[in-house]
C-alpha cells in the first residue's frame, strides 16, 4: 500500500527484460512529448508502460509517425491512449486532462469544459477526435471493473507465430 498504482506492473516489465538481458533504455512522457519521433527512431522496438493512458497530441504524432516509419511497437498496457493531455507551453511543469462527455470518469463536463485552457484544444478522449487505441495498438479498452468472474484473455492465432514466441516463453 501507499506505492504508485502501476508501480508493481512496470518493474515487473523491467526485471523481464533484465532477466532476459535485453539492451533497454527508459524513456519518460516529458522525453516524448518535447523529443518526439526524433527520440522513438532510435529504437527498433517501443514498449509501453502498463498504463500509458494520458497521451499528448506531441506525442501520438511522435508514435504514429515512428510506426509508420516501420518501427516497432509492444503495446502491455491497458486503458492506453485514452485521454487527451496537454502541457502548458508556458508552464511545461502544469499537465491538463478534461474529462469531456464521454469514457470513464466522475463526473460530466459542463459546455465550455471539455477545452483545455493550456492549449485550447479538445479534450475528453482521443477517441471522439478520430484517434483510437484500436488503430495505434490494435486493441482498446471497452470496459472497466474488478470482477472475479472476467473470463480473462484467449490467444489469438498470431500469438503463436514463431517470431513472436519470445514474447510467451515461460508464460
């Protein structure tokens, strides 16, 4: 108790690749959105976090433009590439999330709400501005809950794929 909720998921990412002794670098939000795709091109491969939700528009452009330019992508997240975020370009300290009408939240944004007064741009999620999760990583998130009874998850025939064996070995 009192540890970061995704703090557990993400070291357990990390004493993978450790235990696997793959070469890996950690990049931060903040790299991302201010280095972009510049920063993504280095790499043959990008894993996310295991909650990489609050994206800015920076930085979808930067993994779109990466994947396009056949670069690689481990997507181990879920409920990723949700909410639009923005960073004051004054204030790079101050971060902006408006939950807007629509996904997961606490409460309905009132008209005039859902802009965020960093960057005047809509908020709420990617979604509604045309940019699903289910187009970057080929899934997305549908529901939330914590029930015993989920069915939990079926591979799919191309989980079994020999190049992707690395990814299910020991599981």
């Amino acid at each position: 108790t009192g540890a970061p909720r995704h703090l557990a998921a993400d070291l357990y990412m990390i004493d993978w690749l450790e235990n696997k002794d793959f070469d890996y670098d950690v990049l931060t939000d903040e790299d991302l959105h201010f280095e972009g795709e510049a920063l993504l091109g280095q790499y043959k491969a990008v894993i996310t976090g295991s909650h990489p939700d609050y994206w800015t528009t920076p930085m979808l452009t930067a993994l779109e433009d990466y994947l396009s330019h056949g670069g690689r992508l481990m997507y181990l997240g879920g409920n990723g590439f949700n909410w639009v975020t923005s960073v004051d370009p004054e204030r790079p300290h101050i971060l902006e999330v408006r939950r807007g009408i629509g996904g997961t939240r606490a409460w309905n944004s009132t008209p005039g709400e859902a802009y965020h007064s960093t960057t005047g741009e809509m908020g709420g999620l990617w979604r509604h501005r045309g940019i699903t999760p289910n187009r970057i990583a080929g899934i997305g998130f549908t529901a939330q809950g914590w029930n015993g009874q989920a069915p939990g998850y079926t591979r799919q025939a191309g989980s079994f794929d020999p190049r992707a064996a690395f990814i299910f070995e020991g599981i």
